[in-house]
C-alpha cells in the first residue's frame, strides 16, 4: 500500500493519500498542505476516488474544498463501506475528540484514526467516549494493523507505544 503524508508545520495536522499500487487512491483529511498529495498521486499515477473525513475540525477540513473541485470526488463523512476497482475502505464511528470521529479502515492493513488515537496517546474529549471508542472499536483491529494518526508520526501497528 502506497501512502504519502503531508503534515502542517503550525498545526501539525496530517493529510494523507492512500493506494494500492495501480489501484484508485483515497485522501484522508485536507488540514496539511495538498500539493505533496497531489504530486504523489501524479507521480504513482493513481485517480482519488474520495476523502474520507475523520472529524470536520477545521485543521482537518481546511483544503477539502480545493481537492473536491480538483477531482470532482465526494467527501465521505459517516460510517459505511465503500469499494472502488479493488480498494476497500470501511468507516467506523469513533466519537470522543469529537462527536462526528470516525475511523476508517483502508484495504485491512491501515487505519486512519484521525485525532482519537495517535502514536503515543489518545486525543482528548470525552474521556469515556474516547475510551469506548478505542477499546471498542479500535483495539479489535488485528494487531498488525498500521495506524494513520491525525497529528504526530505514524505507528507501525495497532499496538505501538
């Protein structure tokens, strides 16, 4: 699985771009600057087919506008299941840093976990929603997992720390 971050240097929020080698790709959140996304699609010569949105917290959504006109792609929001020429993305709810969180499972090897649940800690909000939400829902995940987190580096499973 190809994957390209871009992190805003204030914020340091994190955008992603995720594809299967060939396949369709998917950006993970706006926040970060886009033009390293846009490059890599290029360069992998892949198609976005969405954005997936982990909470519609503004250092999250910021370019979503620009990559929606540029693509034509919709941006998607709630739990579901979507498929796309090989490319399985499942939603997953995950409230607690925010009431809209979502969690999204990218072809059983990746998860974007937006800001519930980062390298080393887990986002704050509701304590007991964020709670449920990685004890839950999160935490299920095989263990070989790769987590995507919001903010900060990546991790290289489920149960890094």
């Amino acid at each position: 699985m190809l994957v390209e971050k871009s992190m805003h240097p204030d914020w340091l929020s994190s955008a992603f771009l995720v594809a299967p080698e060939g396949g369709p790709a998917v950006f993970v959140d706006a926040g970060a600057d886009i033009a390293p996304l846009i490059e890599a699609a290029e360069r992998w010569g892949t198609t976005p087919v969405a954005i997936l949105r982990t909470h519609g917290h503004h250092d999250h959504v910021e370019n979503e506008d620009e990559l929606v006109r540029r693509y034509s792609i919709p941006v998607l929001a709630e739990p579901g299941e979507w498929k796309w020429d090989g490319l399985q993305v499942q939603a997953h709810a995950t409230p607690g840093h925010s009431d809209d969180g979502l969690s999204f499972v990218i072809a059983d090897e990746l998860v974007a976990t937006g800001d519930t649940l980062f390298r080393d800690a887990v986002g704050g909000g509701d304590v007991a929603a964020v709670r449920q939400s990685v004890m839950e829902v999160l935490l299920e995940l095989p263990d070989k997992t790769r987590v995507l987190p919001g903010l900060t580096e990546p991790c290289p499973v489920i149960r890094c720390g």
